[in-house]
C-alpha cells in the first residue's frame, strides 16, 4: 500500500487547519477527519460550472465568481466552457491553497492559474460578491451548505447571504 505524504499544513481563518496529503498520484485535502476534496473525485465541481455555463449560454464579457480554489475543477470546468472575453475571479480564503495550487498540485491545475481570463482573489468569497456585477456565483466553499470548512461560511447560505449573492448578479 502507497502512503499517505503529508505536504502541507494551513490554519483556515475562524479556526481549524487544512491539511494537504498526496498518496501517489492521488491528492486530498483534509479538516480534521473531513476529506474535503480529493483529486479522484471531480464530477460534482465540474458539473457546477458547467451547469452554470450552460444557463448563461454565449453572453458575451461574461464575468464568473467562484467561491473556493480547491483543486480547480470548477475553475477548469468554466474555462472549458466561457468564452474568451469571459472573466472568472476565484476566491480563496486560505493563502495557502493557493501556493499548493501553484506548487505541489500545479500539474493537476494545469493552465488554468495562467489564464488570462482567470484572476484570483486571495481574500472572502463574501467580500468579493460585494466587487461588481456577476452573470454567476458558484459557491464551492463547503460540502454543503452548512459551514463545514469555516463556520463563517454559514453566512453565505442564509436568506441574507443569498440576497447579498442575488443583488450582485446581472439581470
């Protein structure tokens, strides 16, 4: 059996401490017991951004939030599918995912960092609703809607969260 290698460490803001593990070509990142994401499993990130393209369809300029960088399946998923006039603003809270993405996971983000229609925001996914118009926010901070991550994400999915995220969105 491969071992797990753990690569890194980050405390979340609000409390707890991500972990990022890699066990051959496999990488996961873990709270606590939780395994938030792991790079095996993609088809629920994916289908959130394609989703989401699909309903804005060919709009031009289209502008895109995603709350959380993850492993960048979501991020890879709307490239794939927006135009290339879109911009796609991915915020991340924790610095760190960001430099696993750039460093140890930089093969499995592919080109996507690099894209010039991608602009990261290190910072809150609720700070950045509050940046402008959006066509789209996908909020994939969580496993769900509750605060599993951060329990200051229990913010974004209540009434008041989701009118904040429905006043920023174009008509």
């Amino acid at each position: 059996m491969v071992p797990r290698v753990l690569l890194g460490t980050a405390q979340v803001p609000g409390g707890g401490e991500l972990r990022l593990l890699q066990r051959g070509a496999e990488f996961s990142i873990m709270l606590g017991a939780n395994e938030l994401m792991n790079s095996r499993l993609s088809g629920s990130e994916e289908a959130l951004a394609e989703q989401a393209c699909d309903r804005i369809g060919a709009r031009p300029g289209v502008r895109m939030l995603i709350g959380g960088l993850g492993m960048g399946f979501t991020l890879r998923a709307a490239l794939a599918r927006l135009g290339p006039d879109a911009e796609v603003a991915v915020a991340e809270i924790v610095p760190a995912v960001i430099e696993w993405a750039q460093g140890p996971m930089a093969a499995l983000h592919g080109e996507s960092l690099t894209d010039p229609r991608t602009r990261i925001f290190e910072g809150d996914v609720a700070t950045a609703i509050g940046e402008g118009e959006w066509d789209a926010i996908l909020l994939d901070v969580d496993n769900g809607p509750d605060g599993i991550s951060r329990p200051g994400n229990d913010r974004l999915y209540g009434a008041a969260g989701l009118a904040r995220a429905r006043a920023a969105l174009r008509p």
